[in-house]
C-alpha cells in the first residue's frame, strides 16, 4: 500500500480506501462487511468511510461492529462520517448544517459507530439557508469537544470551499482539510477545473468516490443487461440506469474496455488507477460486495505505473 498525506493535514492516508455506501446493508452483510474490511486491512488500507445517512444509520453499526470484532488497535485506521441529509423527520433535521441539527447528528454517529471520535466528518452538501460561520464554528466546536480530529466538505463548490476557509481565517477556526468529491472519467469537472484555486491557496487533500462511475466503467452492463445482484439491480439505484445504458455511454466503454484488455488489466483497476494518476487525490474510496472485489481493486496500485503518457492521452480522449 501506498500512503499519502491528506492535504496540509500531518496525517496519512492509503491512497485507496474502502466506502459503505449503497452497499452496506443493502448488498453486505454484517459477516461480508467482516471479510471484505479485513482483507482490504490486510492489504494496508486505513481509511474506511462511512456517513449518516448510509442505510439511515445502518452502515455506521455494521463498520462499527465489525471494527469492534476484528479489534484493531485505534491507532491503525481512520474512519469517517459525514452529516446533511439526516436520518430522522423535523424542520431542524433534513438537508441542513445549522448547529443544532450537526451537535446531534454526531451524538448519534458516534454511539452507532461504538467509538469515542471520528478521525474525520464532512459536511456531505453544501447548505445554503445555515450561514457559512454558523458551520464553520460548529465543525470547529465540533472538534474542540474531542468527537473529531479533522473536517471537510462533500460535493462543495470550489467558491464554497474558498468562502469557508475565508470564515476560518477571520475567526481563527479550524479550516477544512479535504474534499470529498465524485471523481472518474465522467465527472471530471470539479476536480479538474472548479477546485483549482483550492488547490493553490490551501492545498485541500481530495477523497474521491465512485471511481468506477457505479460499475459503468467495468463493462459489466456492455450488453444493455442489469446483471442480478448488481448495483443497478437495486431499486433505489435505478436513477442510473440512463448513464449505464445510453448508446454515448456505451461506446465509450467499449473503448475503455479495449485499452484495459490491450493492457492486459481488470478494467475496474485502471478505472481506479486512471484516478490515482491525479496528485491532488489523497485517496480512491472503492466500495465492494466481495473480498474477491477487495483483492482486484488492490491492484489499481500495480496498473498506475502503466499509464503512460500515450495511454493517459488515449483514456482522456475517451
């Protein structure tokens, strides 16, 4: 495994980590959850990630659970949590990060974690009706009461992200660190363009997700099939089943497909390894619903060094 530091923090992290979301509870149970994170610890990942809302709370017992039971010693891994959407019904607790609604949503992460402190929260969207010094006070409470040692932000702007580190430097908070956003080939915008002067001024550390756009990139729906058991094949995922199976997405799959096979490598593996190839990644979250899963997304590690500058070119004209 490879690690690298999260942004300006003095903490590192593997530059693959492992996600709960959509599968966790919904595709894994608690014993699955138990292989697959032991065999992506054993494969020296240390950062496992986790939010509120995942499975309305359900996640966060299974990866607590299992970290309990495998009984790693805490200063081996870094979990995180994230805070927004809300779990429970009020005009205080729905896609909001006023200060009421985040003191208690980490009251309840924590105790269905089963832990003293999260090493990381987010802020999992911006929210526009809380002013930016009310969340950033709170986040910054947030961790002088010890329930985390670090925050940052999930699918903010990068206007956002720059109007939050302004409030920290006036008031002399603790300023976000790390962005989580949706990074691969399909949604390269942010990351590429919009976060550039984040990047400059503050050296923000990125957790990017769905590396393999959902499992398009795999090729796994190629023949316009959802296969069984597949993330598509659940209902509450089938807002993507436009992207997978429109004839532009199609095509240029195919041609992913063909480099990865000309390269003789797993097509989720270059998919992440494509992501991996960007320095202002810290690290990939991949998500898995096998430990067979676990040991080929490992290899991302192996396929970056045969990214070329040609096959780069190739990839990116895809």
């Amino acid at each position: 495994m490879q690690y690298q530091r999260l942004g300006q923090a003095g903490i590192k992290i593997s530059r693959l980590s492992i996600g709960s979301w959509v599968t966790f509870s919904n595709q894994v149970d608690l014993k699955l959850a138990e292989n697959c994170m032991a065999a992506a610890f054993d494969h020296g990942v240390n950062f496992f990630d986790n939010a509120e809302v995942y499975a309305g709370g359900k996640a966060e017992e299974i990866m607590g659970a299992v970290i309990k039971k495998l009984n790693w010693p805490r200063m081996k891994y870094m979990t995180t949590t994230k805070f927004f959407w809300g779990i429970t019904d009020g005009p205080n607790e729905k896609n909001t990060l006023n200060r009421k609604y985040l003191m208690h949503a980490i009251q309840g992460s924590l105790k269905r974690f089963n832990t003293d402190y999260f090493d990381l929260v987010y802020c999992h969207r911006p929210d526009p009706e809380t002013p930016m010094t009310e969340i950033v006070w709170s986040m910054h409470d947030m961790i002088d009461r010890g329930y985390a040692l670090y925050w940052g932000t999930s699918e903010w702007s990068g206007a956002q992200i720059l109007e939050a580190h302004a409030v920290c430097e006036k008031y002399n908070l603790r300023a976000p660190i790390v962005e989580q956003p949706e990074y691969n080939l399909f949604r390269r915008d942010k990351v590429e363009t919009d976060f550039l002067p984040v990047y400059e001024k503050h050296q923000m550390g990125l957790t990017t997700w769905s590396p393999l756009a959902s499992g398009i990139l795999t090729g796994k729906y190629l023949n316009g099939k959802i296969p069984e058991g597949s993330r598509l094949d659940l209902k509450s995922m089938s807002w993507l089943k436009d992207d997978a199976l429109n004839q532009k997405s199609i095509s240029r799959v195919e041609k992913f497909v063909k480099v990865a096979n000309d390269l003789s490598v797993d097509p989720a593996a270059l998919a992440i390894a494509w992501c991996l190839k960007n320095k202002n990644v810290s690290s990939v979250i991949t998500g898995a619903t096998s430990v067979d899963q676990i040991h080929k997304n490992m290899k991302a590690l192996d396929v970056v060094s045969k990214l070329s500058e040609e096959v780069m070119t190739v990839l990116n004209q895809i």
